[in-house]
C-alpha cells in the first residue's frame, strides 16, 4: 500500500501521511463493496508487494465483472 500512497502523493502534492490516510480509505470503502473475491485479490495485491501494474490488470478485470467493458 506504501507504493500506492507515493503515488497519490506524486501525483496529487498531498503529504506522504494524508496520502496513506487517503489510500486507507479508499481501500476501506473497496473491502466493504467489492463481491469478497475481488476484495480479496485487490487487498493481495495492496499488501503482497504486488506492482500498480498489478492494479491496473485487476481493475480491468473487475469492469467485465460489474457489467462494464
């Protein structure tokens, strides 16, 4: 999740702390609607070190799974 936050940080000029504030949340608000297994998959790829390229595969993933393409 540290690599996500200097993300947010980089990209946004928020400070590292309200950068990970910021990403705590947003993963929050993910574990408690997203169906379990993408909430799963998202938090193993937030906390096992898991590139944002690896972000970005799951949530095109997710978009055929809510309907979208």
């Amino acid at each position: 999740m540290d690599e996500m936050a200097k993300m947010v940080s980089q990209r946004t000029g928020l400070s590292q702390d309200q950068s990970r504030q910021a990403t705590q949340v947003v993963m929050d608000i993910l574990m408690n609607r997203l169906p379990t297994p993408i909430a799963n998959q998202v938090r193993d790829a937030m906390t096992g070190g898991k590139s944002a390229n690896d972000m970005g595969n799951i949530a095109r993933g997710m978009g055929g799974s809510m309907g979208q393409r």
